[in-house]
C-alpha cells in the first residue's frame, strides 16, 4: 500500500457510533442471524462509484468484516479506491443508523494498512443515548436522483439550516451553499470538469464498462441502468452509439465532450435550485468524510429533497495532488488548477491545496420519481474467506 493510500484510509484505530455514556468495552456478545441479515440489507444500499458494489462480507460471532472484491475496483476515478472509501464510510453510516433503531451500540475497527479487509464490526446492547434522530426507511429511500429538479421550488431556510447543521455538527467539515451568481459560476466549473472526463480515454472506457443498456442491469444487478440516467430514449440511444473510443474521440474534436457536459451536468445543475460543497479543512480521511457525505445525504432523504452527488471534482483534484496529476495530459492538469482556484474563489472556507472537497451535490425537488438502480443479492456477499487471508 502507497504513502497516500495509507493516509487515505487512516482513522481511528477504534470507532464507535455511540454519543451518549462512554461504553467501557464488554465481553463480545453474539449477533443473532436476524439483526445481521437486517444490519447487511441496510449495509448493501449505501451509495457506491458507478454502482460498483465492491463488497464482502465474512461473519464473525459478534458481527461481520467488511472486505473489498478487488475484481470491482480500479475505475481511473477511483483514485487509490478513495472514492470506495467514502462509499465504505456511507456503508458504516447505514449500518449505525440501522443498529440504532434495532437498540445496537456499533463498534467498528478500520484496518488502514491492510489492502481488502476494512473494517471489523461487532455490535452489542446500546446504553445511554444512541446518536441521530434519523429512522431506517431513509437508508431505502436514499438515491441518486439525475432527473431535472423544479428550478422554481427553492429549500426552505429551515430545511438549508438543518442540512447544514449535519455537517458543521463535525469538526473540520464545512457545507458551502451555492445560490444565484456563486451557484452559476460553480456550474460552469463543474461543466468544464465534465467536459474534461468526457474527453479522457480511461475515464470514458470505465463508464461503458459500468453502463447497462436494455435489461442487462436487472441481470447483473449492478452498474449504471440506462433508466436511473434520467436521459430520455433519444440521448440513450446516442450514448449507446458513442461506446467505441475512437469514435467518440474524433466527435469530440467538432465538440461532443461539451455538449455531453452540457448535457450531463450544466443542465441537470442549472434545473436545480442550489448546489452544496461539503469540504473538509485540511487533508481528510475518506472513510470518515463518506460517513459525514451520507449523514447529509439520509438527511435531505428525510427531508423530501433529491440529490444528486458530482464526485469528478473531488477525485480529480485527489489525482492531482495525492499522485502528482497521473494520467491526465499538461493541459488537464492546468485546467484542474484553473478550476480549483476558481472554486476557491466561491467557497470562503475553501483554501487550495490544503483543504479537500469531499462532495458537491445539486438539491431540489423532482417532479416524478426517480428510477431506482439494483442491488445484487445479499447472499452475493457473504464470503467465508480462507483463514490466510486474515
Ligand atoms: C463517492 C461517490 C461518488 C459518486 N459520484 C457520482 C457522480 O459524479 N455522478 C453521479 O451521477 N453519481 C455519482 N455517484 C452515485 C453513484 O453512481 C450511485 O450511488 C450508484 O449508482 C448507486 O445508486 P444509488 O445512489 O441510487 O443507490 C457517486 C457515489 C459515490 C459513493
């Protein structure tokens, strides 16, 4: 494991999710078969890049590890898997909400030098008071949701403060909200990202890899479904043909990468009443910021809000500083400090070079519903690994 990978995955060596009394640490008690299988339902939902799922789990008496299935990883966005990462913080953040309302204390241990295993969980009888206020039907009802949002219906101030609050609650997170001229110029820059990621080769080789035209998704159960893309019949058609790289390539010489950022996420964010940054001041632990990422995420959920996270920022700037802009042209790297300097410019608490972006998400309300994405089985999952790989 590299120097970064092993800053990227650092943390405490113990967590809890415990607020409330300190817990002195117990005897182990066994977890029943039924709170496991709920606490894995709730574990399995969490928000991951591209819809990759790159979970395994191994049950121990007192609860279960949480591993990586190197055959799901590698996608050039996924950087050192620091953007897994953050999608393992959101699986930590379901299951703790989850054992709450089960009456469960969750203890977690990160294994930060080691390269598949996680994280290990046990769980025992919560005393005192358990954090949060939220209910576990929001872990369900959480999604992605790329649909065009009512631009006209603005968030509450109520509802904006509670977001916010979920996030300065923790030290060293800051929530910048976009509205009016800062929201337009972070639109813009987010644009330019994109037409950046539609012009690069591995990134565009990985979203075909994820893409599933047709009923593959309900096959496979994973990926990116055609339907959850909120594209319509026509663009989907156009994506489907734009598969070869070599085609796309010369196409985006007369413009297509712009135009599909246009598209992907001009649009989209223009639809929106507001844009958040969630950022961190100074370097982060991914694994944390993916708890803090979802905490905000179940919160709009329970708000009634629909979100939609742009995560080529934040790992684009993480390639930039953490393996010294590998992969992207001269030219890339120069846009990319362009737009961090420009992003900078907007967000007061945001300082280039030192502080992370952790997510920027566009918030509004959908007028229809949002096509949900699959799961794989939990039975999929649930691996006994051999005892060397301990
Ligand atoms: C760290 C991270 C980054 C993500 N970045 C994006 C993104 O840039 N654009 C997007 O539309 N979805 C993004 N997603 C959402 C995933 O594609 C989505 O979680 C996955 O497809 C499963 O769908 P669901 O969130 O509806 O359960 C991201 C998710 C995670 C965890």
């Amino acid at each position: 494991m590299s120097e970064h990978d092993a800053q990227a995955w650092a943390s405490r060596p113990v967590a809890s999710a415990q607020s409330g009394p300190e817990l002195v640490a117990q005897p182990s008690t066994t977890l029943s078969e039924a709170s496991r299988e709920v606490l894995l339902n709730a574990a399995i939902m969490a928000p991951t890049p591209d819809n990759s799922q790159p979970w395994i789990f191994k049950l121990i008496e007192e609860g279960f590890e949480l591993w990586l299935d190197p055959q799901r990883l590698g996608m050039f966005f996924d950087i050192s898997n620091l953007c897994t990462a953050m999608a393992a913080g959101a699986l930590i953040e379901n299951i703790t909400v989850q054992a709450a309302a089960l009456g469960l204390a969750t203890h977690y241990v990160l294994h930060p030098g080691h390269a598949e295993k996680i994280a290990s969980f046990r769980f025992e009888p919560a005393v005192g008071t358990q954090w949060g206020s939220l209910g576990p039907s929001c872990i369900y009802r959480r999604c992605t949701d790329r649909e065009l949002y009512d631009r006209s219906r603005a968030l509450s101030d109520d509802a904006v403060a509670r977001l916010r609050a979920c996030i300065t609650a923790q030290d060293a997170y800051g929530c910048q909200i976009y509205t009016g001229a800062a929201c337009r110029r972070a639109i813009g820059l987010m644009t330019t990202i994109d037409a950046l990621r539609f012009s690069h080769e591995r990134v565009h080789k990985d979203f075909y890899r994820q893409l599933r035209f047709g009923e593959a998704a309900a096959n496979t159960r994973d990926g990116l479904a055609e339907r959850t893309l909120g594209l319509g019949r026509l663009l989907t058609a156009a994506l489907r043909l734009m598969r070869p790289w070599w085609l796309s390539r010369a196409l985006n010489v007369l413009g297509l990468n712009v135009l599909s950022a246009l598209r992907a996420t001009w649009l989209p964010c223009r639809s929106a009443p507001c844009l958040v940054a969630l950022t961190h001041h100074g370097p982060c632990d991914y694994v944390e910021a993916g708890r803090v990422m979802q905490r905000f995420w179940l919160h709009a959920t329970e708000l009634g809000i629909s979100a939609q996270p742009f995560g080529a920022l934040t790992f684009f700037l993480a390639r930039l500083h953490l393996a010294a802009g590998e992969g992207f042209s001269a030219c890339q790297v120069a846009a990319l400090h362009r737009v961090e300097a420009g992003f900078a410019e907007i967000t007061p608490e945001f300082k280039s070079g030192r502080d992370q972006i952790i997510m920027i998400f566009r918030l509004g309300y959908a007028p229809k519903a949002p096509a949900r994405s699959y799961r794989r089985p939990l039975a999929d999952f649930v691996a006994t690994l051999p005892e060397e790989a301990r």
